[in-house]
C-alpha cells in the first residue's frame, strides 16, 4: 500500500478515535445524575421522622402530605418512623380543628400534630389540613388571610381549595430554616397554632 493511502487511513482512524473518545466524555455531562449523588445530597438533609401510629384515617393524607413536603425541599426530609422508635413529630386524629407546634423542630425533639375532623366535617380537604400542619412543625405560621396558592392560608382559602403544596416562598423559608443542617436550627416556637376560621 502506498503511504499516502498510510496516512489517509491512520488519520481517518485517529479522527474517529478522538471523536468516539469526545462523544464518550461529553455522553455523561448530558445524562442525569448518578442515583449515589441524589442520595449524597439526600444524606446531607435535616431527616426527621414522624409517627402517625395514632391518626387512623388520616394515613393516606398525612402520606400525601410528606411526599409534598420531600418533592418540594430538600433541606429537610420526612420519613415515617419505625414502630416502637421516637419520632419528632406526632400526629394524632383528633376531633377539634387541627393544630400544631410551631417548629422548626430538632431531630431529637418533638413537636405535635393534631388533625381535626371538625375541619373535615365543614369540607376542608385533608391533605391539604395534613399538609399545612406539617408546614407548622417545620416553622410556617398561618398566611391568614391569604389565597389557596399559599398553603399555609388554611382554612382562609375556602373549602373549596385543596392544593397541599408549598408556594415558593413557603419553600424557600423552609429551606433557610435547615440550610445549615442541625447545627443551624433555633429551637422550635412551642406555641399550638390552631387553625380554626
């Protein structure tokens, strides 16, 4: 073979060499990230476990409530507690209009939640009730009165509305309130919000 047709060909294989090996490096930049990341950032979270061993009926609005909460920060992070262990926030069916400590609580502390049927029974939506309690143990006082838009309006928003996510400036508040992880974290108010009309 001529060397001419040497060096067409050892270039042309040194070009898709260096083009395989580009695609290669630039492949990983465009695909999402590692699952061991998102555990590391989720590792790096204020958890905080709750017990809801005492608010039958309530199980699949408190659950819907949590997942708002954990899709929507990601300074704190809500899992249920393992039966028989502490949990820092208690949740408990009560028949009065829901209430709650105001937070932000401490791992290690406790605060309460209490989830009223007598707001269920004027036709409030429960996992929106189940999710703005929780905003209270996480340190959001009433936006009363206020739109159904912001969660923490409660019952001023009407029984017509049931959105049960954080606007963002509930979020944004929640996420300074544990940016700093434990160390950071003023001790929870202590006062019960009750959240009667």
């Amino acid at each position: 073979m001529p060397l001419g047709t040497w060096l067409k060909a050892g270039t042309s294989a040194t070009a898709l060499v260096l083009a395989m090996a580009g695609a290669a490096t630039a492949a990983p930049a465009s695909s999402p990230a590692p699952a061991g990341e998102s555990s590391a950032a989720l590792a790096a979270a204020v958890t905080l476990r709750y017990d809801d061993s005492r608010a039958a009926g309530w199980e699949a609005s408190i659950a819907a409530g949590v997942a708002s909460w954990n899709a929507n920060v990601s300074n704190v992070h809500l899992v249920e507690a393992a039966p028989g262990t502490a949990a820092e926030i208690v949740i408990v069916a009560t028949t009065g209009w829901p209430q709650a400590t105001l937070g932000p609580v401490r791992p290690g502390r406790q605060v309460r939640v209490e989830l009223g049927s007598q707001a269920v029974d004027q036709g409030y939506n429960k996992t929106r009730i189940a999710a703005h309690e929780l905003g209270h143990s996480l340190g959001l006082p009433d936006t009363k009165p206020g739109p159904c838009s912001q969660l923490m309006s409660g019952s001023s928003a009407g029984t017509a509305c049931t959105n049960a996510t954080p606007n963002a400036t509930e979020r944004s508040r929640v996420q300074s309130a544990y940016a700093s992880g434990i160390a950071g974290l003023a001790p929870a108010d202590g006062r019960m919000l009750i959240d009667a009309p």
